[in-house]
C-alpha cells in the first residue's frame, strides 16, 4: 500500500508519483533475480540518473533537481521500499557528490557536477579502512606531494560500487608528517588503483563492496577538494547528511516488510480466522506500524532542519539510530508473522532481516550515533 506522503508542493507529488513508476517497473521486477544470483543490475543507475534521480539535492545551476532534503529523502524511501541495495548505492553516490557541491571551486563543480548529478558517473565514498572504520581520524592512506599533483599509497576498505564506480570521494594524509587528512576527487580508473574481490555479504548482494589498493597513483593537483587538510570536517560534514540517507533507506526497508507482514496475515488463517485477528499478532503489527511511522517523522524532522539552515548533526544521529533500530526489529518481527515460511527463502522478509542489520553498521555504528547524540547532550 502506497504511504500517504505530506509532500510541499505538487512538484514533489508528482516526483514522488514518477519514483514509483520507475521502482515498481525497473527494481521490483528484477530484485529478486538480483539478490538470488549476486549479480550488479547493469544499466539501472543510468535510468535512475536519466529520471533525475541521482541528484535532487543539489543545484539546478549544475545539473541537479534542486529539491529539498525532505523531499530527497522520500524519493530514496520509495526506492528502498522495492530495493534497498539500490537506495544504499543511490545515498552513497549522493554523499560522493557532496565534496565537489559543497567545498569544490566553482571550476570543479563547473567540470564535474553535471555528469555526477545526471547519473552519466556513479560514485563511491572511500574513507573507511581495514583499521579506521568508526575512528576515521586514524586513516593511513598517505597523499604525499609531487610536482603536479599527489600520490597516493595505502588501502582503504568497505566501498559501496567499488569496483563500479567512476569516480571516489576519497580521504588520505597529507602534509608535513601526515598530520592533516585531506579530500579528493579520484577517477575509478586510474593507474596504480586495484580492488579486491567483493565481500561475501549478509545482504545487499546486487551492489559489490570492495576493498581498495592505492600503489602509488597519480593524482592531479585540481584533484584535492577543500584546502589541504579540511577533509574530516568534509567528511564529517558529508556524513551527516548520510546518515539521513540511510536512516531513509531503513524505513523504507522497514515499511516493505510491514507491508508484506500485513498482506500476509490477512490471508493466513488459524484457528478459524485470518492470523491478523488475533489480537496477539494484531498488536505485534501495531507496533510494527507505530516503529516504522516513527523512524520516518525523525528523519523527516531532521532533513527540514537542514532544508531551513538549522543545526541539524544530533537530529541526524538520532533519525539514524531509531531509523536503523527500527528496520532490524520490523523486518524481525515480519520473519516472526510469517512463522516458518518466513524462514525460508521462498518469501522475501528473510532477505529484509539479513539487508537491515549492516543499516545499524555503515555512516557510523549506532554505538557512534549515540556518542554523537550525548557529546550534543554534554554541550
């Protein structure tokens, strides 16, 4: 059942109407081949961005929609709600184009921000390491200085479209000893660049997760995003709006396993009646319902304190935190309703189970928005 969206204007209503279109067309359809077999939907991102919907947050000016983060956030829900790698992958390429958009020279966003935006290069976001994932201050990546530009040497780890991707937003040391990290924009093919085999994952099975290794590649100088050495406030900056990101890609996880849970108990019957007649299980889907409602009016608040130019970093933590919270036990639940044939492959809600878990994992562990929210509390 389509979610009953209070949207802004009849623009967005009629962007959110488009979305579902394309969801229910171009992922519904294929998902299931696609988690099944382990296998990258070649072509699918190049209609995402031909819809234009791989830049909606940023500037008409470049390419991009122009919407609000309220109403980008629900454009990546719908999406989840059919296919939640597909939503993860579309955040991910968002947070990508954040650098250039927000701290790039108007040349480099003037160079690069059309094709990233019209979805003609999908991104990747490299700041996580085998040994910095949470602790992204103790990267080791180096960027060390040459006549006309960097090199870049060390490994970096968990890229959602590694491999895939055309471009990275990727963070390395520089300066005198390594003490300052720093931002740039890196081709995905550039010489010295190699990935590992992708991730045997739990979910999310259709978009690849590498690791990367830097040998030595060469980088331009117009290639360093910011000054040298803002890159944590970069990617700190990034992050938060993120985190809103996947806090969505939750919900809409969330709202599809509610929505299969319900569809399913109307139908099952025990004991002489349909199973959502049973106040026991009735109740269990209320509070589903009541979860899945919540994580979306705490990331909705969050993205409108952004679209109004109001601090919004522990608002974000905590559309996070429930949001993702709240996708493991519905989608738990949703395994629980279906009894045994939830356990089984045969319905999707096991897949649900398996792609909300790594939600409360990646653009910090909730253990990490939940420091952030109480180092906001101690202030």
């Amino acid at each position: 059942m389509p979610v009953e969206r209070l949207l802004p204007d009849q623009d967005a209503r009629d962007l959110i109407e488009l979305t579902r279109e394309i969801a229910d067309k171009e992922l519904a359809r294929r998902v299931d081949e696609h988690e099944r077999a382990e296998t990258y939907p070649e072509g699918l991102f190049g209609t995402l961005g031909a819809a234009g919907l791989l830049g909606l947050p940023y500037p008409e000016e470049f390419g991009g929609g122009g919407r609000p983060y309220e109403v980008y956030l629900q454009v990546i829900e719908e999406l989840a709600a059919r296919w939640a790698a597909v939503a993860v992958a579309t955040s991910v390429h968002t947070l990508a184009c954040f650098p250039v958009a927000s701290f790039g020279t108007q040349r480099q966003r003037e160079r690069w921000l059309p094709d990233m935006l019209a979805g003609r290069i999908v991104g990747g976001y490299s700041l996580s390491e085998p040994q910095a994932g949470s602790d992204a201050a103790a990267l080791a990546c180096k960027a060390e200085r040459t006549e006309s530009g960097y090199r870049i040497t060390g490994n970096k780890a968990w890229i959602t479209h590694g491999g895939i991707a055309d471009f990275y937003a990727l963070f390395a040391r520089t300066g005198e000893g390594g003490r300052g990290i720093s931002c740039f924009l890196a081709p995905g093919a550039a010489d010295g660049l190699a990935f590992g085999r992708p991730e045997e994952k739990m979910g999310l099975h259709a978009v690849p997760t590498t690791s990367a290794h830097w040998n030595g590649a060469l980088l331009e100088a117009d290639r360093l995003i910011g000054e040298e050495g803002q890159g944590l406030q970069i990617a700190f900056s990034a992050l938060d709006s993120g985190r809103l990101g996947i806090a969505a890609c939750a919900t809409g996880l969330a709202q599809a396993a509610l929505d299969e849970a319900v569809a399913y108990a109307k139908e099952r019957q025990a004991f002489g009646k349909k199973i959502i007649d049973h106040q026991g299980l009735g109740f269990l889907l209320a509070d589903m319902a009541a979860g899945v409602d919540s994580a979306r009016a705490m990331y909705l608040d969050a993205a409108r304190r952004r679209d109004a130019g109001l601090p919004y970093s522990r608002q974000a933590s905590v559309a996070k935190l429930v949001a993702t919270d709240t996708a493991m036990k519905v989608t738990t639940d949703a395994v629980q309703v279906f009894g045994g044939y939830g356990y089984t492959r045969e319905f999707r809600v096991e897949r649900y189970m398996r792609e909300a878990k790594i939600m409360q994992i990646f653009e910090g562990t909730n253990q990490i928005q939940r420091l952030v929210i109480s180092r906001h509390l101690a202030r």
